[in-house]
C-alpha cells in the first residue's frame, strides 16, 4: 500500500468516523444473521443441509474476493471503491430482508459478501493512505479495530431483540441506513491523493481458478453430506477444487502482476499464521452456528437470552487481545502466545463436547465460552501483528488482506465441514435409538445434541492441529515495536472482525 508523506488531510478524523460506521455495519451483519438464522430458517422453510449456506454463500464470496476487492481498490480509487460497495451491500441487504424464499436469501448473503469484499480492503487502505503519521495512524486503527470489536458483541444484542420484537428481516434492514449514512459522509468529507493509485493490470485468470477453486473446495464438504464422502460428485469437486487452486499457483508464478504475490506467503512465518488462523476459524465459524441452534432449540433460549449468553466469549476475546496478548507481543516471541492460546481455547472447546439436553450453562457453558475467548484473543493480536513482519511495503496491503481471506476462506470451509459432521452423526444417532426412544421429540432433539457434540470433538482437534502449526512453523522472535512494516496496521486493524464473523 503506497504511502504518501506529504498529504495530510485535514478532514481525515472526520473521515474516520464514516469509515468505521462501515465497518460496524460489516461486523454487526456477521453476528445479526447469526442470531436470525433460527427464525429465518423456520420463516422460510430453509432445510437443515441449506441453512448453513446463509453463514457460508457470505464468507465464501467475502473471502474469494477479498485479494480482488483490494485490486480494483488500488486501481479504480479507493473513495469510489468504498462507495460502491456501501450502495451495493445495502441494496442486498435489502433484497435479503425482502427475501420470500431459500433461493433469494442465499443470493442477497452472496451479493452482500461482493460487496463487503469491495467495502472492507477500501476502508482499509483508506485509513493507511489518508493517516500517514506513524503515532496518528496508530490511533487511527487502534479506533477502527476497537469499534470492530465492539460491533461484534453489540450485534449478538441488536440480533436477538430485532429477531424477538420485531422481525428477523430487519436484521438486514438495519443495514440500509448505516449504509446511507456512510455513503454520504464518505463523499462529503473522504479526499484521497491521487498519486496512491496501482494502475497495474488486473490479474484476471487468478481471480478466476482462485474463486473457483474455493467453492469447489466449500461446495464438496456440503454435498458430501447429502452424498457421502465417497459419492462421485463429491470426489468430482475435491479434485475440481485441486486442480483449480494448483492452477492458481502456476498462474501467480507467472503473470507480471499477480493477484497474490507468492512471495507473501512463501514466508515460512507468514504461511504458519495465515494456515494457524484458517484453522482456527474452521473450529470457530461451526461452534457459533450449532451453540446458536442448540440454546434456541434444545434450551428454549429467547434470541434476546443467546446474544446475552454468547457475550462472555466476546469479553474473553478482548481481554485476551488487549490485556494478554497486546501486552505481551513485544516481550514474548509469537509463536509462544499463539500456541499456547489455541490450546486454551481448545480446552474451551473440549467443555463444549459435554453439553447436553439439561446442560447447565453457569456449570458448563460459561467455563468454556470463557476459556474459548481468552485463548483466541491471546493469539490473535500477535498473529495479526506477524502477519506483515518482514513484508515488503509493496505488499503490505495484500499481507493484511491474506488475513482476513484465510479466516472468511476457512470460516466458509468450517460451517460447511463441521455442518456436515454434525447432520451425518445425528441421522446414524437417530437411526440407531429409534426403538428405545421415549419420545419422537426427545429422540430428535438428543439426535442434534449428539450431532453437535460430535462435530465440536472435530473442532477441538482443528484447534489442537492449530497449535501444532503456530509452535512449529512460526520461529520469528517477537517484532520491533509490535510492528514490522507501514502497513501492518491493516492486520492489526483487521483483529477483531473476523473472529466475530459470519
């Protein structure tokens, strides 16, 4: 991302402010939908194997398109980029809450995550283009990543009493006047020096096998739930899915200017972070979907009672970042805080395999919500500090992007994985109890519990494997200053919204 020293706007703070209220309604949407996704689900006559594609048609889009997004960024203007995509992810937004059928929602969740793809690396790199003092900039993402942050747990809130009191459609409507709020600002105040502009070509060819290849990937974990594992068409896509993203790889080792430098992530400390984080998200994005179903379905839980349930984690998740592993970063090596975290939070996970149809939640669930949080804290904000160590500035801006896309990638991997784990043990449970069960209710709600149960034992595993990767690919000491390059801000910034995400 190119820096330009001599350009200081003089409205950048007042800038700041409609940057940051997009990345609020980017993160507020994640968690909303979340809560929603019960009720839409019974609104609309979602199946069990399709409802995981409202969480998974977003991220998939979001993440394939996030390295693009941050392209035409760089190439048609970051202002016009940003504002674009605010207009576009409003309008879906709209389409989504207007939705009248499983086909129509899925498409509005899809159209958001284009959109938020253009919003996202724009705002981004608005902020880096526009703060160009070292201590400003600093500021400058430390407001932007705490209202990320902050977004996250204020959406599981705004989620449950817009689901309970009035309708699970405005959990999109409430998009559209973020969006227009944001849009105007951004043309009444938002200057961005022309001179910032990477009129490279577009590496068109990656873009293509890139996203492609990965919903090939996402789609082969989905089917092989209706299929199975060794059905033909989910072999099909598994290889479809190899061949495509080898063919990505050739292609960016040869075009003069590829969507993804290779070098980015040849880095054996980069490729440790981005692999550990994808990871981790895949553990993740299907804990939030089964604990969600489980606490409206299985508990009797209130949309208003799961958003108030899941905060605890969300307060683990900061306090980790901010007062463990902020504060530790420049004293500790990165690899010793991001092991040992993902292995707190996989004990956290491993509270989670136990829960039950009479689960206490202060016994149980709050315990592992807590160690959940702290341990993914604790190692994301060096992660997101390493992600750009060493980088060269050139690229800084596609190192901070390779964050977010390993986590939307992984996250889309996860909810389709672990949602299939979970609906095929809870069919075989079904099956093989029917006889002995007291009730056609009790045998359906212990089935799901034994599905959800079996699908988080996999995660605590995801995690473990996380751990394994961070401790033995990760060997860089602990980064000058908690930084590396200008643009490692971008990461940094980058912390807290994804965690939360889709």
């Amino acid at each position: 991302m190119p820096e330009t020293a001599q350009f200081v706007d003089p409205r950048r703070w007042k800038a700041l402010i409609f940057i940051a209220l997009a990345q609020l309604m980017v993160v507020l949407d994640a968690t909303i939908v979340n809560i929603a996704l019960p009720s839409a689900q019974a609104d609309l006559g979602i199946s069990d194997g399709n409802r995981q594609w409202v969480i998974t048609a977003y991220a998939l889009a979001f993440g394939g398109l996030l390295l693009f997004g941050g392209r035409i960024a760089d190439l048609w203007g970051r202002k016009q980029t940003f504002i674009v995509g605010l207009i576009g992810f409003a309008a879906a937004s709209a389409v989504g809450g207007a939705a009248l059928n499983t086909g129509m929602l899925l498409g509005a969740r899809a159209l958001q995550g284009v959109f938020g793809a253009l919003l996202a690396p724009s705002a981004l790199s608005l902020l880096a283009v526009m703060f160009t003092d070292p201590k400003e900039r600093a500021k400058a993402f430390g407001v932007f990543g705490a209202i990320a942050g902050g977004g996250g747990a204020v959406g599981l809130i705004l989620g449950g009493v817009l689901t309970e009191y009035m309708d699970w459609r405005w959990t999109f409507f409430v998009n559209i006047p973020f969006a227009i709020v944001a849009a105007i600002g951004a043309v009444a105040v938002i200057r961005e020096p022309v001179e910032s502009h990477n009129s490279s070509r577009l590496d068109i060819p990656g873009v293509i096998l890139a996203t492609t290849g990965l919903v090939s990937l996402v789609y082969g974990f989905t089917r092989a739930e209706s299929d199975g594992w060794s059905a033909g068409p989910t072999i099909g896509l598994f290889v479809a899915a190899a061949v495509l993203l080898l063919a990505f790889v050739v292609v960016e080792s040869r075009v003069k200017a590829p969507l993804l430098p290779l070098r980015v992530i040849a880095d054996r400390n980069r490729g440790g972070v981005y692999a550990s984080l994808a990871l981790a998200i895949i553990g993740m994005f299907g804990l939030f979907l089964f604990l969600t179903y489980y606490m409206q379905v299985v508990k009797g839980y209130s949309p208003v009672k799961t958003g108030f349930a899941f905060l605890p984690m969300v307060a683990g998740m900061i306090t980790g970042s901010t007062q463990i592993g902020a504060r530790l970063m420049t004293r500790v090596p990165a690899r010793l805080l991001m092991g040992p975290g993902f292995l707190v939070a996989s004990v956290g996970m491993l509270l989670l395999t136990q829960i039950d149809l009479d689960t206490s939640y202060p016994a149980l669930i709050l315990p592992g919500f807590l160690l959940l949080g702290l341990g993914m804290g604790t190692a994301f904000m060096p992660a997101m500090s390493l992600a750009t160590h060493g980088v060269e500035p050139r690229d800084a801006g596609v190192a901070s992007a390779m964050v977010n896309t390993s986590q939307q990638v992984g996250g889309a991997i996860g909810t389709a994985l672990l949602n299939t784990i979970a609906a095929s043990a809870t069919t075989e449970y079904a099956k093989s109890h029917a006889a002995g069960a007291p009730s056609r209710t009790a045998l359906q709600l212990q089935s799901m519990v034994h599905g959800y149960s079996a699908a988080i034992w996999w995660a605590v595993g995801i995690l473990v494997l996380a751990a394994v990767i961070a401790i033995t690919f990760i060997n860089a000491g602990q980064p000058e200053g908690g930084g590396a390059v200008a643009g490692s801000g971008d990461g940094a910034a980058e912390d807290a919204v994804p965690v939360m995400a889709h």
